[in-house]
C-alpha cells in the first residue's frame, strides 16, 4: 500500500520507494500541503505550517488573523477569497466568481481509473479527494497517483456540476504545487521548427515566470517541460522537480514567488482563450500532469521519466519490439518520384539491413506540390502504382510504411471543393494558411468520420505496416460554428477530436506501427507517446544541430520515443557537411533510420550503411531499455557525449562528438558514469580492460579525426 490517512491529523502521505508526498484537511477544510520530496518517516508535520499575520491582507471569516490564504500552501487555490496568488481553477457561477472548496472525503483506487476522452499514463495507485463548493454545487475530484519504484506523482482533477444551473470553467489547471522557500531556478524547453527543445535554465525573480503553448499544438516553441532546480543543480547532483503535461494542445506552466518567498508551481490547459460551460450534471476532466522528483539532478530526473513511459505511457505492444530501421524516400525525392524510382530505392538498400521502406507525401490526390491534394486519400494511380510498390517492398523483405497528415486539407482539394466549411474558419473570414493548408475542424463528428473512413480504406486495401502521420501547421482562427457563444473551447474540443481520431486509427489497426511526427517534432508530448511510440524529433537531420535537439528531448523523453535519421550532406536545413560516421552516430542515439537517396550511393557507401545498421543492431537493445546518462552538453562545451548503461549495468555504449576541431586543443577526457564500481569492463575499442571505478573516476582520453564534426563511440562489456 502507498497511500495512508492519518485519520488523527487528518494527513494524506503518498509515499514510493524513496519519495513522500503529504498534505492535511486543515480546520476550514482547505487541503493545506506539507510536503513533497525524498521519502520521510509518516509523522505528524503540522510543526512545520507558517502562520502569521499579514498586513494589508484578508481572511476568510472562521479562519483568525493570521490564517490568511494568501501564504497558504494549498493543493487546489481558487481565486478571491485572500489567496492573491495564480489559482489551479476558476470558476463562473452566473457572474459569482468566488466560492470555497473544503474537502468531502476520498476514496483511494488500488489502480488508477484511466481519464476519460485523453490519453493518460497506466496504472499506479490512486487517492481521489473530495472538494465541494456547497454553495454552488460544484464538486472538484482531485487524483494523485503513486508508484511504488518510481519518485513520480501523477496528478488531474475532474470538475462536476452537482448543480441545476450551468456554471462556466474558466481556468482548469491539472495541478498546484508549493514550495516554503524560493530558492530554484527552472529548466525549459524552448525552440522553434528546425530547433526543437533546447534547454534553457532561467533564475526565478518575484513575479510570475510562465511558458505555454497558444498554437493549438504543444508546440516547438516551448514543450510542455518545466522543471524547477536548486540553484547548484547539475547532472549529477541537487534537487530538481521534473513537470510534464500529458497533453497535446494548447498548455501553460506558472512559477510565482510572492510576498513570503514561497514559490508556487502550477500548470494545465493554457486558459488563455479558454473557459467551458459546465452544464448540470456534467463533468470536465483536466488533462494528466505527470511529475517527478530527483535528488541527484537532472540525469536521475530524466531516467525516472524515462522508466515511467517506457512502463506505463507508451504502447505495450511496441515499446519494447526493435523499432523498424526505416528508409524513408522524403529528402531523396521530395515529391518528385514515380513507381520505378521508388522501387529502385527499395532494390539500393537490398542486403543493408534497412528493414523498411516510408513513402512519405505526394502519393495521393494531385499532391505534387504542397499547395493541394491533402484531405484526398485516394492514391495517385497516374503517379504512382501503390500496390506494385508495396508488394515490390515486401518481396525484398522489408515492410512497408505510408505517410498520411490526417488533420489537414487543402484548398486546391476535392474534399474543400465539397465541403469548404470543414477547415477551421470563423464565418466571414478568410481563414489564415499554413504552408498554404487548413486544418480540418476535429471537433465535428462528420468531419472525424470522413478522416477514419478515408485512411481506413487505404489501410483496409493495402498491405501497410507502418505510419507517419504528420501535422504541418499550427491552428488558427479557433472557431466552429456549433459552438455558437462557447468558442473558447474550441481549442480543447479540437484536441479531444484528435484523440478520438487516434483511438479510431491506431486503435483500429493494432498491428500497424504509427509514427508521429508535426513539420518533425513541433509536437513531441506525452499524450502523443501514448499513441505514437517515437515520434521524428526534427526536421533538422544536421548532426551537429541533432546533438543540442535531442539533448533536451532527452530531458524527460526516453530515447526510443525519438526518431532520429542519417541523410545527406551537404544537409538540407543548413547546408552543413559532416562526416557520414557521426551522423550515424548521433542517429543511434535514438530509434534509427535514414533519409537519402540510397539509389545514388556508391557500393562502399551502402556497405558503410550496412556497418552502421550492424553497430546500430548491436546497441539497440541500450536505446530501448537502457539508462541514459549525458555527460557534456554541447551548449555548453564544445562536446557532446552521452552513454547509455544497460539496467544489469553488465554492458554500456559512449558517443562522443566534438563539433569543432581545434588546432593544438586540449586532450578530450569523458568521465564515464552509470557503470558499477568493482565490475570489470572491457572497452574492445581501446583494447582495455579497467575496473568500472577507475574508468569513471580517470576518464578516458578520446581519440577524434582531426576535422570538425568528428565523433568516435565506445562499448564497455562486463568481463
Ligand atoms: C514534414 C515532415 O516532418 C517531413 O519529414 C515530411 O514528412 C514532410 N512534412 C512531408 O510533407
């Protein structure tokens, strides 16, 4: 058991292996917070709640002077009864926008009851606890959810109108979290498309610190990432609290220090352009915020992530399968290609070990060009014989995946010919476009069932293994006219749409593997993990670029959710020319693949491919279940190394990659780390054989080519 109540003290502890989370009802019924960190002993912690008598403040009535909610640690805020601070919810109840919310009892689930309408992590032991606004008939559940090995809390609530009169929502945050002391810095995730999640660590002032998505998508921007760290937190060492939103829309994460230096974490739906109409009866479910608690920095922060969606997040079916090592004909062709050509590169890569082949857009409708086609799924027979490719692919013994961008259509389309209204538009305003498309409006029942019908009956009629389903723009002109005045939940009504769509094509074709993906990785979330099992990080395939992005997706996604390729040089986002090893070697940090035009390459070259699956093979096994341990950030040094340690720690990969070379530089020493002290290992690269405590402690001075972009890899096997 993991959750206890302390009927005495009225406390809740949460408790995992080596974590603790409390909270008591205190004597109004507010669910006051006491703690949350490495695991303590279950005692009584109502010694450590600050109380005092603030000026210039208020209280509610039964509470006494110094019982101001406004330095209150409070695990559910609402706003205007003297917490001044950001609130999780805010509610309307006819123009009444204040209410009090005191506890009504829990309930405690043995296994956690999935969220209804959105994806969600499995599992784990759940608390729900009560809150009732008696005044105004509105019920707020509050879920935490423990696991036993792992220092992570999972949290949402559920909204219910117990009233007969509709209230509105207007802020429905997943979850609020203080802090007694202010002293942390936050780590985000901040990009853009071509730069998805670097990593940004920024001080925390008085104020309020946000970041958040308005792009209908999680968006390349800023991910759906925020954690909090002591100041002198590294890698290795200090305390950090990883946050991550199982969502795929528009989110937001606060940090607020106020009058009394505490600081207060919270995040959920943006409410931005957000409110709901809870009508009586009904219920509003927040999205799942997952988070996590390290004392050894950011590394262990990362694994905990890892092991947690690797276990309960991703596809069961597939998490743990050797992910298809795929060719994918974009960067070779674009969508200049026909059957033969296509064939050709199925033949090129013959005795590679490249066990799929992707045709990525422009086979259907009259895509031969990005201004039109999409919303047709019909094949393009004058372009392309589908089937003559497929079974090509598959009598050559490899699968066969097709890319799809389901959410889409263009204006120069038969199905926007038929159906204009379809695209997201406010009428009488030409809706703004998107590499010259629109987005279909998921939040239509006919418009979803026209997108499941069209790529099922692709799906039912040809044999396809694998799916790249694509999302090349972010919404705008967030309306549908059946939402008549209640247009500000277009944004969330668009995202449950797309679940639904999800369920209905991943769901309905279990056996097919889909690959998310959006302009590459301008929607790299947990919610998405949960369908897709890797998404393609970037379309920046540039080694050196790859090295900062997949950097910070390693921040809390575990490395066979990334899809990474080798393509060409010079490379096609920024012309930049490195050596094809390294970018086979960055590649296999990663689920790997390539994108070029392997027709082109010389007999040496595919042989080279050829030693690069084989190594890639041999270190599959660390990509997927492997711990994940980053030694230099190229952000700041001028290395990149990371080394992947099985759980057993018997056997471990280390990449190193140094962007530039530097004339007369200094000797190149990697500490290894995540290996056993008194094991044994023997480095084959090195012809050495050292205790795991000696090549952690001493380094290992790496050898590179004298050139820029070089890289160099290493194994260490347990003697
Ligand atoms: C964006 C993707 O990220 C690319 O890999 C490719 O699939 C194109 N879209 C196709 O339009």
């Amino acid at each position: 058991m993991a959750i206890y109540f302390d009927v005495k003290t009225k406390t809740f502890y949460l408790e995992s292996k080596n974590l603790t989370y409390a909270f008591c009802v205190d004597q109004a019924g507010f669910l006051n917070h006491l703690y949350f960190g490495k695991r303590i002993a279950r005692e009584e912690l109502g010694f450590s709640v600050h109380s005092v008598d603030r000026g210039h403040g208020a209280y509610p009535p039964d509470f006494g002077r110094d019982h101001s909610l406004s330095i209150f640690l409070n695990e559910c805020p609402t706003y205007g009864r003297s917490d001044y601070r950001e609130s999780m919810l805010a509610f309307d109840f006819d123009g009444v926008r204040v209410g009090d919310l005191v506890y009504d009892g829990y309930t405690v689930y043995e296994t956690k009851p999935l969220l209804s309408g959105m994806p969600s992590v499995r599992g784990g032991e759940t608390l729900a606890v009560s809150l009732k606004d008696v005044l105004h008939g509105a019920r707020v559940v509050l879920y935490y959810t423990v696991f036993e090995e792992l220092p992570v809390i999972l949290r949402h609530a559920e909204v219910v109108n117990e009233s007969d009169e509709a209230f509105m929502l207007d802020r429905a945050y997943s979850f609020c979290l203080d802090f007694p002391d202010k002293n942390w810095e936050t780590v985000t995730l901040h990009g853009a498309h071509l730069r998805e999640r670097f990593m940004e660590r920024t001080s925390l002032s008085h104020g309020v610190f946000s970041v958040d998505s308005k792009r209908g998508v999680s968006s390349a921007q800023m991910n759906p990432f925020m954690a909090i760290v002591r100041k002198n937190t590294d890698e290795e060492t200090g305390e950090a609290y990883g946050f991550n939103l199982v969502y795929s829309g528009d989110f937001t994460f606060k940090a607020q220090i106020e009058q009394d230096d505490s600081l207060r974490v919270l995040g959920g739906l943006n409410d931005y352009d957000f409110s709901w109409l809870l009508k009586a009866g009904e219920k509003f479910v927040t999205p799942e915020a997952v988070m996590v608690y390290s004392e050894n920095g950011l590394g262990d922060m990362s694994r905990s992530f890892h092991d947690l969606y690797r276990t309960y997040l991703i596809n069961p079916r597939f998490v743990n399968a050797s992910r298809p090592i795929v060719i994918n004909n974009w960067e070779a062709t674009y969508m200049n290609f026909d059957t033969q050509k296509l064939c050709e590169i199925v033949d090129s890569v013959r005795g590679t070990g490249i066990d799929t082949f992707v045709l990525d857009d422009g086979w259907f409708g009259a895509r031969n060009t990005d201004k039109a086609g999409l919303g047709d799924w019909v094949v393009n027979e004058k372009k392309v014989d589908l089937k003559k490719v497929i079974d090509y692919t598959h009598k050559n013994g490899l699968k066969f995946g097709l890319w799809f961008e389901p959410e889409m259509v263009n204006k120069d389309s038969e199905l926007y010919r038929a159906h204009p209204d379809w695209a997201i538009h406010a009428d009488g305003l030409e809706p703004c476009l998107g590499r010259d498309q629109l987005v279909l409006d998921l939040t239509r029942d006919e418009v979803r069932q026209y997108v499941i019908d069209s790529v099922s009956a692709i799906l039912n009629a040809y044999e396809i293994d694998y799916v790249k389903w694509d999302m090349n723009r972010p919404l705008t002109d967030n309306y549908s006219a059946w939402l008549k005045k209640q247009g500000k939940e277009f944004h969330h009504r668009y995202v449950l749409g797309l679940y639904q769509l999800c369920e209905a094509l991943v769901n309905g074709f279990p056996s097919v593997f889909f690959e998310g993906c959006a302009s590459g990785g301008c929607r790299f979330d947990p919610a998405m993990l949960y369908y897709f099992p890797q998404i393609w990080t970037s379309d920046d395939t540039d080694a050196y670029m790859r090295t900062f992005i997949q950097y910070g997706t390693s921040l809390c996604y575990p490395l066979s959710a990334h899809s990474c390729h080798v393509s060409v040089c010079p490379n096609h986002q920024c012309g930049r020319v490195t050596p094809f090893a390294s970018r086979g070697h960055v590649a296999h940090l990663g689920a790997t693949g390539y994108e070029l035009d392997t027709a082109k390459m010389t007999q040496e070259e595919l042989q080279e491919v050829k030693k690069q699956v084989e190594e890639y093979k041999a270190m599959e096994a660390l990509v997927l279940h492997g711990d994940l341990y980053r030694l230099n950030d190229p952000a700041k040094e001028n290395l990149f190394a990371e080394m992947l340690v099985s759980k057993d720690k018997t056997n471990a990969h280390l990449t190193v990659f140094r962007p530039f070379a530097v004339p007369n530089g200094p000797a190149i020493r990697v500490y290894p780390r995540g290996l056993k002290d008194d094991a044994t290992y023997y480095i084959p690269e090195l012809d050495l054989t050292r205790t795991g405590a000696t090549l952690m402690r001493v380094g290992l001075l790496v050898c590179l080519n004298w050139e820029d972009f070089a890289s160099a890899t290493y194994r260490f096997i347990e003697k």
